[in-house]
C-alpha cells in the first residue's frame, strides 16, 4: 500500500528537495511579523477573546528567538499564525522579504520552510507508522521517491540520535517521551525548512533529557543553518538557548530584546518580575515576597492602557490612558512601557516630590 501521490511534475521539483536560498541576505529578517490580531468571537453575549492583540516583530536569520510569558498571554496563538494554522484577525506575516501566501511565495511552498515541534511528542506521531515510515511521509507528499525518503529518513534518525536499524521499524509507543520528541524533531527537518518553530519541546520531559534534547537542538541549528523560534515558560531553558528574547503579556508585547542585556537590566517591570519570580536554588537568596500575584486579567476584557498596569508596583493614571508603544529601552533592547519613554507622562516618585 502506497498512500503517497505521485506527481512526475512535483517528483523533479522534490529530487532536489532543498532549502530555498536566501533571498535578501542577512541582514534581511527572516520572518516578520506586522500588526497581527487574533480575536476569537464567542458569540454576541460573551465577547471576544483577544489572544493576539497586535504584535510586531522579526527573526533574524540565524537567530533563536526565544518567546516568555505567563500562560495565555497568546504564545501558542502566535506560533499557529505563523504555521498559518490559523488565519489572522488582521496582520502580515513576511518571510525573507515576500508576503505569505503571495505569488512568489505561494502558501504550500511556505509551508515547507517553516516547521514546528510542539510539546506533546505522542500526538503529531501516526501510531499506525512506524518511525521511519513516519520521518519519510512529508518527503513523499512532496514528490519525493518512496526509496530516497527512506534513505534520507535513516540519515535524519542518525542525526538526532537515534540507530536507524534499532529504532526505524519500532512504532511510537515503543519509544520514551525523549525519544519520540527525537523523532518528532527529524520529521520536522524532513522537508528541509529553515525556520523551526518549537513550542514548549521540552516541557513533557525529565530534566537530565531535557539537557539533551537542547543539546540536540543546539548541534543540530548549527549544521543544518536553522533559525528558531523557541517558545518556553521556563526562564532557564531560553536564557540557554535564546539570543534574543520576546517576552508577551497579555496578546502583547511587553519587551524584546538581547537575551544578556534584558536578563541583566530588565527594562520592562513585567520582564523584572517574571525574572524576579524565577525559583532560586540558594536559600539566602530567596525573596520576601512574591513580586507577580495572582493571575493575568481576561484577555476577553483586558484593562485600558497597559496591559500590565492592574499588577504593575509603578503603574500611574497615565498607564490606563495611553497605550505604551515598543520604545529603546537600552542597547539592542525595546520595552513597552512609559517608564522607558521620556516625556510620556509617567513621573518618578522622585521627580513627583520636587514638584510638589
Ligand atoms: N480556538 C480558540 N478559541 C477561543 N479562545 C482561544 C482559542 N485558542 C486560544 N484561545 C485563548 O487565547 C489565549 C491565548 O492562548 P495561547 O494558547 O496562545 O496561550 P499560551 O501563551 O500558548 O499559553 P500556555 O503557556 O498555557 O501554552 C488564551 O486565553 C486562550 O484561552
Ligand atoms: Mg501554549
């Protein structure tokens, strides 16, 4: 039995499955984002949820961006748009240079270059597939001959670390949570993508195989020439593999910037408190109180202004009127917040004194 279709056209175009070539160079963003809403209607009564409230931001070719933040704040909404498992509400999506879903990048070709490990190693997996059938599926959906998928899906099982002739006929319940998301990490460099969006690909697993899987993400970014967007709540794991970091609260942005320079100097008083509520390993170090309380407010009614302002220490009047744009907050780093905007409104308790 042979599910695949095979199309002699595609066929000669999936021979020589390969990455398209840079199109803009790099200093061209690899993947942009501009204005992008997700608003899901619950009927007239109910609202709407405003999971992604618009957002704008880039991947740099190479890069790995990682995306903090507390659950529902729209990580996982973000990741679906940009897969296009989802349509937008409003917003652009923009890769290397051409529109998704346009003439010259027509949406099936997209597809292709972007792929996505999500944290559930056991639902992308056919069970009735075995390992290797399932890493050599896409390839033939795509064109590519029965045998050379095949063989290209030995070599992705080396590649992650897996024995080919040990685990290639297993099928996925035969295999541990680390090993699958092995597997799941293979399939989803089959179609030879450039970007890789991994969304929590860790989370599922014990520590000591969460160190190697990173490891594994790290070695194998560096000799396929990947970009990643690396999506994770734990604080930890993307200041490992992170260069620059987007941190959302709330459908927004709250900060982005250079991993070192916003771990460091945290411009955003959501970033400083997230960081802040990192559990620490030295006792003497622990705080005194906890610097986020309670949970984020409903993303169907989200407050006015900034979106942090009803859990923000330094929040004024001026925070529920005005909508706090992404400004330089330091070098290589953006905050929204109007503490970072000079001439926002926003005084510091000093500086309210002296007027006084
Ligand atoms: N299909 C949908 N219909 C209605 N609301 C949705 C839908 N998908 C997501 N949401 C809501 O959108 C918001 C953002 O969800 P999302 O899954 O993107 O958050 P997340 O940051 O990935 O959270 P987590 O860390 O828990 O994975 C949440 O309030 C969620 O309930
Ligand atoms: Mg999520």
């Amino acid at each position: 039995m042979n599910p695949i279709p095979t199309n002699p056209a595609t066929q000669a175009l999936a021979a020589s499955l390969a990455p398209l070539p840079d199109v803009g160079g790099p200093a061209q963003p690899l993947l942009s984002v501009r204005g992008l809403y997700k608003h899901y209607p619950l009927g007239k009564r109910s609202g709407t949820v405003r999971a992604v409230d618009g957002i704008d931001f880039d991947v740099r070719k190479g890069e790995t961006l990682g995306v903090v933040g507390e659950s529902g704040c729209g990580k996982s909404t973000t990741s679906r748009l940009i897969m296009s498992l989802v349509q937008p509400t409003q917003g652009e999506i923009v890769f290397d240079g051409l529109a998704v879903g346009s003439r010259q990048l027509p949406m099936k070709e997209y597809r292709r270059q972007v792929q996505m490990v999500f944290q559930d190693s056991y639902a992308s997996l056919n069970p009735r597939l075995t390992i290797e059938d399932g890493v050599a599926f896409a390839p033939q959906v795509h064109g590519m001959s029965r045998s050379h998928a095949r063989a290209q899906a030995r070599e992705l099982l080396e590649a992650v670390g897996l024995d080919p002739a040990l685990f290639g006929p297993r099928f996925p319940h035969q295999l541990s949570g680390g090993q699958r998301q092995r597997v799941n990490i293979a399939r989803a460099l089959a179609l030879k993508p450039r970007l890789l969006i991994l969304d929590e690909p860790v989370s599922a697993l014990d520590k000591s195989v969460e160190a190697q899987v990173l490891n594994l993400l790290v070695e194998l970014k560096a000799r396929y020439g990947l970009t990643y967007l690396f999506i994770s709540h734990d604080l930890n794991v993307v200041h490992y593999m992170a260069d620059r970091v987007l941190v959302m609260y709330l459908g927004r942005l709250a900060e982005i910037g250079d991993v070192q320079s916003i771990y460091r100097h945290p411009a955003h008083p959501y970033t400083q408190a997230l960081l802040e509520s990192r559990p620490s390993m030295d006792p003497a170090r622990r705080r005194e109180r906890a610097p986020l309380s309670g949970d984020p407010p409903n993303p169907i009614d989200p407050p006015s202004g900034c979106r942090f302002r009803t859990r923000c220490v330094h929040a004024q009047d001026v925070c529920a009127s005005t909508l706090p744009p992404l400004v330089e907050a330091g070098p290589g780093q953006q905050a929204a917040c109007l503490m970072a905007q000079p001439g926002s409104g926003w005084h510091s308790p000093q500086s309210l004194s002296e007027v006084r």
